[in-house]
C-alpha cells in the first residue's frame, strides 16, 4: 500500500521505517529540507535503538522515502498519517496548530478519496477539528464532490524501545465508523495482526481519549509509586520490599511501579497536562490527574532535597558529579527530565555539576550551552571522569552501564564516599558495607542502618 507520512519525529519516522520493513511503499514528509536531506543520507536525528539500520535498509530497498514536497506527498499516498507534534500550549493543552495545518495541506493537494489517520496524539475531538478544517479548504477551491474519512490511530509508543512495540504492538487501536476506512486499516495493519487479534476497532472519540487514558494510567502508577516512596521513608520502611510485595499481586504487577526522581519525557507531562485542561474545558475537576501531576512535579526535586537536607544548605562553591542526562535509558530525549530541575537547582544554590550520559551529551549541549560556557556544568567524556573532586555522586537515570560501577574508584575519586541514587540502583545495606553514605528513594540512608 502506499503511505504518506506528515511529520519525522519519533512517531512519524518510527512508524514510516516499520511499515515500510513490512513491505509498504512510505514516503515521508517533513519541512526541514537539512532533516530531510540527512534521512536520504542515512543520519537519523533521534537516538532510539534499531532505528538507523531499519531507515538506511528501507531506503535503500526503494520502500521508504523523504521529502519537503508536500503536494508529491498527498498525491503518493491513499493513507495520510499525520505525525507531527502536538506541544503543550501556555496553558497546558495540546496545541493542534501542526495537526490542522497539516490537514489543510492534504485538503489543498487531494486530488482522490483518501484516508487521513491522526497518528499524533490529539485531544478528544480533534478529528472533528481535522474533519472541519479539510471541508472548509475543500468548499474554499470548489471539490466538495472529494470525499475522505478521518481515522483516529493513536500510537504507544515507549521511548527507547520504540521499534519494537511498533513492530509487535500490544493493540492496534482504530477510531472510525467508516467500514471501508477500517478495511484499508485493517490491510494496512495485517502483517502486525498474524499471531493474535490485536485490532481494536471503536468510535473516533473513545480512540482519541484511549491514548490519554493509557499514559495517564501509566503516569498515575508512578506518582503513587513516589508518593508511597516518600511515606515509607517517613515510616521507617523500605519502599523496594513494597514493591516486590505489591507487584506480585497480578492485579498490579511489576511495571511502572519503581519510585525515583519523577517522569519526564514528551508523554507523560504533556498528556496529563492536556487531560486536565481538556477536563477543565467541559467544568469537570480531574482531581486524580490533578494530584499525579503535582506529586510528579514534587518528586522531581526531591534529589535537591536530599542534598540540600544533607549539606545543612551550604552547597555553594561545590562540585557534584551527575550520572544521567535523559529522562530515561536508551534515549537522548531531555523533554522534562528529572535531571534539568537537579542541575538548574544546584546552579541556583551556587554548586556546580560534572555530567555524563550515555547518549544525550549532544541534546544537554544544546540546552545548556551557555551553562558550560560559564563553568556551571562541565559534560565529561566517561562516567568515571565527572567523579573527579566531586563532593558527591547524584545518580539520575537507570541507564545499564551505571548498575556495577567500580565502588573503589568511586572512594577513591569522590571527595567523601557519598551518593545520592534517584533510581535506586544498589543495596542500602551493601553501600554501607563497602563504607558509602547512600541516599536512595523510599529507604533509609545507608549510614544510619547497623
């Protein structure tokens, strides 16, 4: 079949890769003509695992394409995704000024039935927005005999293994209640759909609230998480052995139930954001979702917290190394990572912090160029390197390479043997043993246990 995809980012281009290694003919459309350029060159402007390797394949196989002509875009493709971002408005919203451009453009160059799926995610009655804003370009250049159905596909994707779910998703979610566009849908999707049923076919707004509903249920996990995180230090107990007691029940399981420093990301933030002012627009008080944000913002500052706790305040003039950039493992991503709300409070208080992260050294760059001008933030080329007369260790991402780091090396650089894990990655009692003072979420401080 052949694809249109409106928009590059990790949706769009993950999701163009994946249909095309699945034998679809994808063209891919974006307005950056040096993005665009550096696709046909192979050079992928995101990290996510798997991802490089599937465009040059596709692209040289002749299966996928790139382009910022946006008319050869409409006319190759009887399936317009539209991928493009939907970033939170001043008030918190999602702002749908991409998704309805992008709609006008297809209008503009429609020439045939299509089939245009919002693959971003959208708030609950953006299809009827995108069904509007085609009709009124269509009325405007006089083809109101064109006809075309508007297809709510939202994606769940998770960063850092993005590939993968594309390629052997969960569910298939289509929002239509249109039979032939959910037969294109369902030819489209087929080499996804082999093993078990995973097409889910229901009406456009209960897709469109789907999504929301999902990231929200997933975000809420990890507030409570950090919630009863912050209580059990309160308590005296250990939030790991309520983890593991709580993620046997099979009604809670295991995921999304680790506490740390907060979630971050462009999902989670902006789509509880999002719902809330969606539910503000109607006059319904989404309280839950109102109270998952707020901890969420909290827990972010809650490493600061525990270093400012631990230096009686005075921690200006001093150095502290940071492992973790990105706000999770196997990405680059830094939108709301835990980690810029730790920096830019260290900053603040006068300290200064050596950093290092697998893959987003670039992406901090770029945010915080001026910080590493100025001496604020130094980013060093090995995690062994940010140690040097560091006052201590802050740990802020899980990223593999951090789990068995050398702890005599750890002593030896650090000026005290003194670590602040958002992420739990060692033993309180272990830490104490080999002689660290280790401060950690939802346990107690190494050094006061016997």
């Amino acid at each position: 079949m052949k694809v249109t995809v409106f928009g590059t980012g990790y949706v769009g281009l993950v999701q163009g890769a994946v249909l095309a290694e699945a034998g679809h003919d994808v063209l891919c459309v974006d307005v950056d003509e040096q993005k665009v350029a550096a696709l046909k060159n192979g050079v992928i402007p995101i990290y996510e695992p798997g991802l490089e390797n599937l465009v040059k394949q596709n692209h040289e196989a002749g299966r996928l394409d790139f382009t910022v002509d946006a008319g050869l875009g409409v006319t190759h493709g009887d399936i317009q995704f539209i991928a493009v971002g939907t970033p939170p408005d001043e008030d918190g919203s999602a702002d749908l000024q991409y998704v309805l451009a992008v709609a006008d453009t297809i209008a503009t160059h429609m020439q045939r039935h299509t089939i245009v799926v919002d693959k971003s995610t959208v708030p609950v009655g953006t299809a009827d927005k995108v069904v509007a804003q085609i009709n009124q370009r269509l009325g405007g250049m006089g083809k109101e005999s064109l006809t075309f159905d508007v297809v709510s596909n939202p994606e769940f994707l998770k960063e850092g293994s993005a590939v993968a779910d594309c390629m052997r998703p969960d569910r298939i979610i289509i929002g239509t209640d249109s039979p032939h566009a959910e037969e294109v849908m369902r030819e489209l999707y087929a080499p996804f759909n082999r093993n078990h049923e995973k097409i889910i076919v229901m009406d456009v707004r209960s897709a469109e609230l789907t999504k929301y509903a999902a990231n929200c249920m997933l975000a809420t996990k990890i507030s409570f998480m950090n919630e009863m995180a912050n209580l059990a230090e309160q308590l005296g107990a250990d939030i790991e052995m309520v983890r593991q007691g709580i993620g046997s029940d099979p009604r809670i399981g295991y995921h999304f139930i680790y506490p740390g420093a907060g979630y971050g990301g462009s999902c989670f933030p902006k789509d509880v954001q999002a719902l809330i002012r969606t539910a503000d627009g109607i006059g319904f008080d989404a309280q839950v979702l109102k109270a998952v944000e707020a901890r969420n913002q909290q827990q972010k500052t809650t490493l600061f917290q525990k270093v400012h706790r631990h230096f009686d305040g005075d921690v200006a003039g001093k150095t502290f190394a940071l492992w973790g950039l990105a706000f999770k493992p196997n990405t680059d991503d830094m939108r709301e990572a835990p980690s810029r709300v730790l920096m830019e409070a260290l900053w603040q208080a006068g300290a200064r912090v050596q950093a290092f992260d697998p893959e987003a050294m670039e992406e901090t760059q770029r945010i915080y160029g001026e910080q590493t001008r100025n001496g604020q933030l130094i980013l060093c080329g090995t995690k062994e390197a940010t140690l040097n007369q560091a006052e201590a260790l802050l740990i802020v991402t899980e990223w593999q390479s951090f789990r068995a780091p050398d702890f005599d090396l750890l002593r030896q650089q650090l000026r005290q043997p003194l670590i602040f894990d958002g992420r739990n990655l060692f033993e309180p009692a272990r830490m104490h043993k080999k002689g660290f003072v280790y401060h950690s979420v939802g346990r107690q401080t190494a050094s006061s246990q016997p």
